[in-house]
C-alpha cells in the first residue's frame, strides 16, 4: 500500500505529466470546434446571404420571377429579410476590420 505522501506525489506526477497534454489537448479541440463554427456560419452567411439578398431584392422589383416566388411568400419573407439583414452586417463588419487593420498597419499607401 502507498502512504498518503507517496500518494500524492505519484498524483502531481501524475498531473505534471499530463496536465499540460489534457490542456494542450483540450486547446486544440476547443481551437478546431470554433474554427468549424466560425467557418460554417461564415459559409452559410456569405453564400446563402448573397443569394436571399439578390433574391429578396429581385422580388422587390419583380415578384413574378419564379425563382424567387417561394421564397416571397408571406411565411418566408421573414426569414428572407432576415438573412439579408444578416448578410449586409456581415459584410459591413468584416469591411470594418479589413479598414482597422489597414489603418492600424499604416497600408493607407495601399488604398486607392
């Protein structure tokens, strides 16, 4: 049998071993689930934004197109409202960090 102190010292062993591996380990899972998060919902925004926005905007300005006529209906309109909405802060934010990092880099000389 291990006496208390044995005991422990065969745990923070235990711990200084794999403690940072477990951490390590667990960095790079939480590191690889945001970038699939990240990356899905940018997919998801950009792509189907760009197309319930030009769909949206089309049935404004013609509602009998058939391609869009589904989704200009009175129970989707919502919905394509609202992945426009989505679609246009998208794009504003991420033209708001390209010009913080333009303007924190001094690539002003870059604009046009």
């Amino acid at each position: 049998m291990l006496s208390n102190g044995d005991r422990r010292v065969v745990v923070d062993f235990i711990w200084a071993v794999l403690g940072p591996v477990a951490a390590f380990m667990g960095r790079l899972l939480l590191f690889f689930v945001c970038l699939f998060a990240w990356v899905s919902l940018l997919l998801i925004v950009l792509f189907g934004g760009i197309f319930v926005f030009a769909a949206t905007l089309l049935g404004w300005w013609n509602p009998a197109v058939p391609a869009v006529a589904w989704m200009l209906r009175a129970d989707y309109r919502p919905w394509a409202l609202g992945a426009s909405a989505l679609f246009a802060i998208t794009v504003f934010l991420i033209a708001q960090k390209l010009w913080r990092y333009i303007r924190r880099k001094d690539l002003l000389w870059l604009w046009p």
